[in-house]
C-alpha cells in the first residue's frame, strides 16, 4: 500500500477537464514539494508538474498542479487522447527519508 | 541532451545476486544526485534508493526492502552509476529505472532494464 493515495482510474471526454489527486501526510507532502510523471503505455515515467506547480519546458499549460496542506491534485483541461496514460504523483518523506510515489491513476479518454 | 541508458538485466535465481549498471551522458555525473526506481510488472512506481553528488560524498539512502541487500555506486570517470543487487527475492522482479535527480525531482529518466527473479 503506497503512502501516498491516488484514485486507481480516472476519465473523461475530449475537451473536458480532470483532476487527479494524491494525499499523503505532514511528513510528505505537508512539508515538501510534490511532483507529477505521466507515463504512457511501455515508456519510461515523463516529469509533468515540479515543485507543485511548475511546468517545465515542453509541457503544455493544460496540465496544472496545486497543492493544500497534506493533498495535492493535477489538473488536466481540454483533454486529449494521448493524455491517455498512468499519472504518479511524488514527493520526498521525511519520516521515511525516502522518495515515495503514488500508487498511480489511470486515465482513460473516453 | 541527457541520455541515462540502462544495462544488466536478466533471468536469475531467488537468492542470486545481479549488477545493473547505467551510462550517463549529456551532463555531469558528479555534479547530480542519482536514483533508482523500480516497477514490478503491472504495478505502480517504487524508489530503490539514491547516490548522492561528490560534493555531499557519494553517500546513500535506500528504501527499507532493500536496505542490506542491494548496493548502490558509480564511477563518474566511467559516467556509470551500478546498482548491486544481492539476496534477491521473487517480489523484486521489476524494470528497474536510472534516473537523474535535479533540483529535488527526478527529472531525467532511463528508458529501463528488466530483472526477473524465478526459479
């Protein structure tokens, strides 16, 4: 069971908007920067969202990431069909002193 | 551009030992901290552990099942980070990913090495 909780599956239309979400504890996210990776089927993990909320280059701004307090979410709008993918959030435990992942959402374009 | 390329995967016995190692290119390997991440097959991303840069000494955190078992070291004269993999169980059959820590994130990630631990 991962320490970080993410919804298994999410989905939506092309065109809407869909948000993915990830809790974890004061000792994760509460006290550090939470990352997003998009992976596409049989690829490597792709960095998408970086210290909360930043995009790096390349990423289009229809991905967005927030955070509050021990939750964080990223945000997907105007949906396309290669956004069809597993999402994983990220971020450094304290307690743990390691890098834990999400369990990973799956999202579906219907 | 930053390629991190990994190699020495393979088919071995439980309680076997096996060494991946990974080719970086593109950037400086001192310079960076280095993890690695595994994948069991159709599950979710799991950290292995991490080599700090030359400057914090090289030192390491693993994750804690593996902590004593597996090893993890580099040569930055060879561009090379190894990840020695000792006592190996069933459930760490995985693709096993190289990856470049930048800032805090993993931003760089290899394109993986299979390991499958079965008798």
């Amino acid at each position: 069971q991962s320490v970080l909780t993410q919804p298994p599956s999410a989905s939506g239309t092309p065109g809407q908007r869909v948000t993915i979400s990830c809790s974890g504890s004061s000792s994760n996210i509460g006290s550090n920067f939470v990352y997003w990776y998009q992976q596409l089927p049989g690829t490597a993990p792709k960095l998408l969202i970086y210290s909360n909320n930043q995009r790096p280059s390349g990423v289009p701004d229809r991905f967005s990431g927030s955070k509050s307090g021990t939750s964080a979410s990223l945000a997907i709008s105007g949906l396309r069909s290669e956004d069809e993918a597993d999402y994983y959030c990220a971020v450094w435990d304290d307690s743990l002193s390691g890098r834990v992942f999400g369990g990973g959402t799956k999202l579906t374009v219907l | 551009e930053v390629q991190l390329v990994e190699s020495g995967g393979g088919l071995v016995q439980p309680g076997g030992s096996l060494r991946l190692s990974c080719a970086a290119s593109g950037f400086t390997l001192s310079d960076h901290y280095m993890d690695w991440v595994r994948q069991a097959p159709g599950k979710g991303l799991e950290w292995v552990g991490r080599s700090r840069n030359k400057a914090k000494r090289y030192s390491t955190d693993y994750a804690a099942s593996v902590k004593g078992r597996f090893t993890i070291s580099r040569d930055d004269s060879k561009n090379s980070l190894y990840l020695q993999m000792n006592s190996l169980k069933t459930e760490d059959t995985a693709v096993y990913y190289c990856a470049r820590v930048g800032v805090g994130v993993i931003d760089y990630w290899g394109q993986g090495t299979l390991v499958t631990v079965s008798s």
